[in-house]
C-alpha cells in the first residue's frame, strides 16, 4: 500500500497558518513577521506529521539542487582518510544538504567521468579530496560551478583545505622539549642532507620545516637522522633497529609519521628498550592504531573530520576568499613520552 507524501498544505493545516507561512517558517526565513506561536506550531506539526520538504520543487524555486559532489582518490575505500567524507557529511546534513560520493582511484579518465557525472545532476559545487595531501590535477570545470580542493591544491581552483603542517611539526618538538629532552632525540623517516634534492609533498615540506625551525630556536640538535622513502612500519623497524645497534645515547624518537612509529616500537622492544619507559616517541597522523599501541602513542593529530566541515563551509559559503584555509593538528597526548624534566624545587616555608 502506497503511503501518501506529507505535503506542506498538510503541515499548514496542522497549524492554522497559510501554506506560505509555512513556507516561510520551514524555509527559515528571516523577519517572517509571523508570531513566536506560529513558528511553534509549523515546526511541531512538521515533526509530528514527519514532513520532508520536496527537494525538487525547491529547486525549481530556488535553482539549487542542495546536492554537493565529493570526488575523490581513495578516500572512501581507506580507514586512514574516511575522517574527510564523515566531517563532509556531517557538515553537509546540518546545512540542509546530501553529498554524492565517486571515487577515481586516481585515474584521469574516471576523474573526468566523474565530473561529468556530477555536473550531470546539477550539484551546487564540487570537492575534491585526496587521501594524502598533494597538488592534484583536476579536469575542467563551469565556471559557475564552485570548488574547493580538500587535502589538496589546484593552481586554478585556489580555495584549499589543508592540515597546519608547519604548527603541527612544532608541536611535535615541544611535546618532546616541554618533557626535558635535550638531547639525544633522532628523527625517523627524514634526513636533510639525503633528500636535499627530493620532492615528497608540499604538506611534508612544511612539516619538515616546522620540525626544524622549532629545534633551531630552542637551540636543540637531532644525534641521528634516518631517511627512508616508504613511511611504513617495517621501514621503521629497520631504520630504528639499525640505529639502536650504532648508538646507545638515543632517548627520544621523532618519527614522520605513526605507521613509522610502529615499527620502531618492535626495534626497541627487540634492544631491550621501552617506549614511555626509556625511550620517548611523538609521531604524527593520529592513525587509529595510535590509541591502542602499548603504551599509547603520543601523536600530531591529522584533523579530517574538521577539515571535511570546513570545506563544505567553505562551498556553500557566498564568496569565500581565495587562499589556503589551514585546520589546526592537535596534539594528542597519550604514555608514550617520558617525563625527564627535572621536578621544580618547592619554596621552603
């Protein structure tokens, strides 16, 4: 049996208002000039009625379809960046909007099919996310059509949502500082001199950049630098194992990222060492892993779910500023950083 759709006549009937005061009120305009009561009365008939707007006729009214397309690589398909679609989403329904999901896998053709397939239902703007921050190549697009590039940048399409990378790294090195490490603190996964002349990412750069500026002016030194291309937990065990054999005045881990940081936890129980205990380690991401490692992971927390609100904000926003909008990367504080900083002497009364 077919049960018939709740219309907005019904709503007004409930509440003894006109069908364009209801509109009105639903619609939430401003300066309805409609009584207190009246907006009491349309907004508990709608919920009691369970009335959905018919988003059709509203766009014929209004020429949105309140439909946001959100392309992306891998997204969608990877525990490590679903953050960016789940703060999307969230953002999106809270604004009275639905977002269609593709996903290209990185190809050029399916990234033009895409397109193609979302300007075809007529969404109010497109998003494009990449799993891990990049400039990333992006077909053309209207020009009436309005796009934001998340975890990611375009020359063309200038509004970018991006993780605070430089502030990010700072963080790293005061969580470690702020617990009374001098000296003896190596870095995992990146060596000036090695990679001088190579390219990871913007993002890194900047990570890297705020790593070491904030060193400088603390006036601290890495006693080891170990590069390696792939940030993966094996790559940590190596780097980390063959740096524990060489050298016995390690007590501090700054690794690039935390899947690094698991490998290097298993090269240090395999040498005898504890992180927390004898050895600290601060990495970055805040992978899901990071909580259940034991003792938990200190880590630089990568905001996807908050940079998936902003760049719906940012979309849906009438003329945002073109530029770089940078989410903060808290740091999260968990037991895997020892406290070495000697205890203040209290005053004697």
């Amino acid at each position: 049996m077919t049960v018939k759709r709740v219309t907005l006549a019904d709503v007004a009937r409930r509440a003894g208002v006109s069908p364009t005061a209801a509109s009105m009120i639903l619609n939430g305009k401003p300066d309805t000039r409609l009584s207190a009561d009246a907006h009491a009365r349309v907004n508990a008939a709608a919920r009691d009625l369970g009335y959905r707007p018919n988003i059709g006729a509203r766009a014929l009214r209004t020429d949105r379809t309140y439909t946001i397309g959100f392309i992306s690589d891998v997204v969608a398909t990877t525990r490590f960046a679903s953050g960016l679609i789940k703060g999307a989403l969230e953002e999106a329904e809270s604004a009275g909007h639905v977002v269609l999901v593709l996903e290209t896998g990185g190809e050029p053709a399916r990234e033009t099919e895409a397109i193609e397939a979302v300007l075809d239902r007529q969404v109010d703007g497109v998003i494009f996310a990449t799993m891990r921050a990049r400039e990333l190549y992006v077909p053309e697009v209207p020009r009436s059509t309005s796009v934001v590039m998340l975890n990611a940048t375009n020359d063309r399409y200038p509004i970018a949502v991006l993780p605070d990378e430089e502030r990010g790294g700072r963080a790293a090195v005061d969580a470690l500082a702020g617990a009374g490490h001098r000296t003896g603190i190596a870095l995992i996964g990146q060596n000036q001199v090695v990679e001088r002349d190579l390219f990871r990412s913007a993002t890194v750069e900047r990570r890297v950049r705020g790593i070491r500026g904030r060193m400088d002016e603390l006036g601290l030194a890495f006693v080891a630098e170990e590069s390696c291309w792939e940030w993966e937990p094996d790559n940590g065990y190596d780097v980390t194992s063959r740096l524990l054999e060489r050298r016995d005045d390690v007590r501090a881990l700054l690794c690039m990222n935390d899947r690094l940081a698991f490998g290097a936890y298993q090269a240090l129980s395999e040498h005898g060492l504890r992180a927390g205990s004898d050895v600290s380690v601060v990495s970055f991401d805040n992978d899901e892993l990071a909580a259940y490692l034991r003792p938990g992971l200190t880590t630089v927390s990568l905001p996807h779910e908050e940079m998936g609100r902003e760049a719906v904000r940012l979309l849906l926003a009438a003329a945002p500023e073109p530029g770089e909008y940078l989410v903060p990367m808290p740091l999260i504080e968990r037991s895997s950083v020892v406290d070495t900083a000697p205890p203040s002497s209290a005053s004697s009364g």
